[in-house]
C-alpha cells in the first residue's frame, strides 16, 4: 500500500482539529463489498475524514494472524500496513475506517502522518464528498500471481485489486 508521509507543523494542528470535531460517518450495507463507510456529511477536499484505528502489532505476528482469521473462517480481515515493522489490526478492534472499501477511483488517499513520534494512518478527501457517499480508496495491493477481483464499478475499474 502506498501512501503519503506528512510530517510537519501544520498537518499536526489539522489532525487534532480532526480528533477534536470527526466528520460524521457510518457504517452501512455496500454495492462494492457487504459493509462500507458512508459520508452522513459534506466533505471538502483535503479535509481529513477518519483514522485507521486498531491493534499495532509487528509483520510476522500480522501474517500469522492472517493465516489464523483464514483457518477459523473469520472472513475479512482488516489488516494495514504502518510502517516496515508493524501492521495495524481492526479485525476486532478498530475504528469505522476499517469499512472503507476499495476503488479504482476512490475519493480518499490514505497518508502516514507523524505526531509526538507516533505514526497515524489518515484518511483524506481527494474531492468533494456528497452526503450519502460511499467512502473509497486505492488499496494498491501489491502484485500476486491469484488476482483478487475488484467490484468497484466504477467507469475507470481494473477489474482487480492487485
């Protein structure tokens, strides 16, 4: 997955006004994928929507627990990646933004943001957002040889994820 990695003064301030006062976002049934998050707001460009929350583990521990969730038929997992090291888990424990579902014309970009030496996975609006919206981004999973086929529907769809 590829993303931006913001680190300065002002992205710090704006991710605290967006800790302080979220954008309004549900959870509801999805034309892509069973569940997605939805705007239940106008959103602006650039605005930051919502964080990627959950358990920060480290890669071997996240590739065991994807074999694992796989064997006990869990379904989806909700697995992202942070850095090098670490992964964040919202299998179980995460926040709406692990509903975000993927799109060859998304209308989120993910970016890494640094603050107080911690590194975040935000969400932010490439475009106006209408209410009701489905919320999208690229997933840019990396190349495998087993295709995962996307459902987006969009007009611009690669008919895959990877």
């Amino acid at each position: 997955m590829q993303s931006t990695k913001i680190n300065d003064i002002n992205s710090a301030m704006r991710y605290r006004a967006a800790k302080e006062k979220p954008k309004l976002v549900e959870v509801w049934s999805s034309k892509i994928h069973r569940n997605g998050l939805f705007a239940c707001q106008q959103i602006n460009p650039k605005e930051i929507v919502t964080e990627y929350v959950g358990e920060k583990i480290r890669v071997p521990v996240g590739d065991k627990r994807e074999r694992r969730y796989e064997e006990l038929g869990v379904g989806d997992c909700y697995l992202f990646s942070l850095d090098k090291d670490h992964i964040i888990d919202a299998t179980f424990f995460g926040s709406k933004a692990r509903y975000i579902n993927h799109s060859c014309d998304p209308n989120l970009k993910s970016e890494k943001l640094t603050v107080n030496n911690e590194t975040h996975i935000i969400f932010v609006a490439t475009r106006h957002i209408q209410v009701g919206e489905e919320l999208t981004f690229d997933y840019q999973f990396d190349y495998e040889a087993e295709k995962i086929e996307c459902f987006c529907g969009t007009s611009k769809c690669k008919g895959r994820l990877n």
